[in-house]
C-alpha cells in the first residue's frame, strides 16, 4: 500500500515539474507578444507583412440574422466584423479589439469617414505610452492607417493599421483595427450613418 502511494506521489510530482517546464516558455512567449505589439508610429509594413493568417483575410460567409444588408456587426470575441450582404451572407474581416478593460459594445453609426487620417492620441493614451507623438499626420506609417470610420460622436473608430500583426489581437484602446487593403475595401462599400453593432459574444 505504502509503494502506490509513493508511485502516485512521483507521477503526480513528475505532472506538477512538466506543467511548470510547459508554461514558463508559453508565458514568455505571451510577454514578448505583448511587448511587440505596442504602437509603433513611423513603422512602415511591407507587403509581407500585410499577409494575413487564412482565418484572418477577408472572406464571403454564411451569416444567419435579422439585420438589413448594409449593417455592420462586429464580433469582439470572434475578432471579426460581419458587412452583412442579405441572403445569409456577410463579407467577414480579420479585426484587432480592445485590449482587456478596453472592450466594450453598443449600437453606434459612422458618422464620418476619412482616407489616410491624421491622429491625435488623447492624453489617457499618452499618459500609459509617454513616447507616443502628441500629432502625427496621416500616412503610410500612421497608426490610424488608410482609412477611419467614425463611430458616432465615441472617441472609438473602425480603422487601418501599420500593425498588421496586431490582427487577431486584443491590444488596441477601443478601436476596431483591419489591414489597410481591407480597411479601404470596408470604405468604399459603406456610406455616413452605416449601422454599427458591437457585440462581446456572438448570437445563437
């Protein structure tokens, strides 16, 4: 009886040593993205860089709801935003969220759209990241990216990025981020006073 309980003892022991060796590599590995995807004005990517995983890139999909062609839905959880075609169908695009306390949901609508816009980070932002510049104008290697679409009178936009790494990824302030080739595509395909819904989890 004695020696199960002390081979129980070494199995369980040798478990405990093994989960430890896995995690510390993989907590690492977190730290070290997250260091990475800090912004990082004045970076400018390449055409490599703007490749997306194949579960990011903008794509055609099924999508069952009652919302009318037109409707912007975005999946937070999912880390998608549905353009919604009618017929069960949506364009679907790889997105990047809110970083932890930052998400949020509601109905909002674009009330302005701008290529290539300038940014004005707000204090609360400067405040967390003091290198950041307090203008920079638009362009290539703006965070803001090639296009932005207003969210009503929010401080939160759907936007470009100079990041595209960051898609997938909950890093961002509150913003709505896609690659620039698919930020411009979401662009010329809504109007001002699109509707806006941002959901935290996706309907059943």
């Amino acid at each position: 009886m004695t020696k199960i309980r002390l081979l129980h003892f070494a199995v369980a022991a040798a478990c405990l040593v093994m989960t430890s060796l896995l995690a510390v590599p993989q907590a690492f590995a977190q730290g070290r993205e997250m260091m990475n995807l800090a912004d990082q004005p004045g970076y400018v990517p390449n055409e490599a860089d703007e490749e997306l995983p194949p579960e990011y890139k903008r794509t055609a999909v099924f999508y069952r709801t009652t919302e009318a062609p037109g409707t912007i839905i975005i999946s937070t959880s999912e880390r998608y935003l549905y353009l919604i075609q009618g017929n069960g169908r949506a364009l679907r695009y790889g997105i990047g969220v809110g970083r932890e306390g930052f998400q949020w949901q509601g109905l909002q609508k674009i009330s302005r759209k701008q290529e290539w816009p300038d940014w004005t980070p707000p204090p609360e932002m400067i405040q967390r990241q003091p290198y950041l510049p307090r203008f920079m104008a638009g362009g290539p290697g703006n965070p803001m990216g090639a296009r932005a679409l207003y969210l009503g009178a929010t401080v939160y936009r759907i936007h470009g990025t100079n990041q595209p790494q960051t898609i997938g990824s909950a890093v961002s302030s509150g913003c709505f981020r896609l690659v620039n080739a698919d930020v411009a595509d979401l662009y010329n395909r809504v109007p001002v006073g699109t509707k806006v819904i941002i959901r935290q989890k996706p309907e059943l």
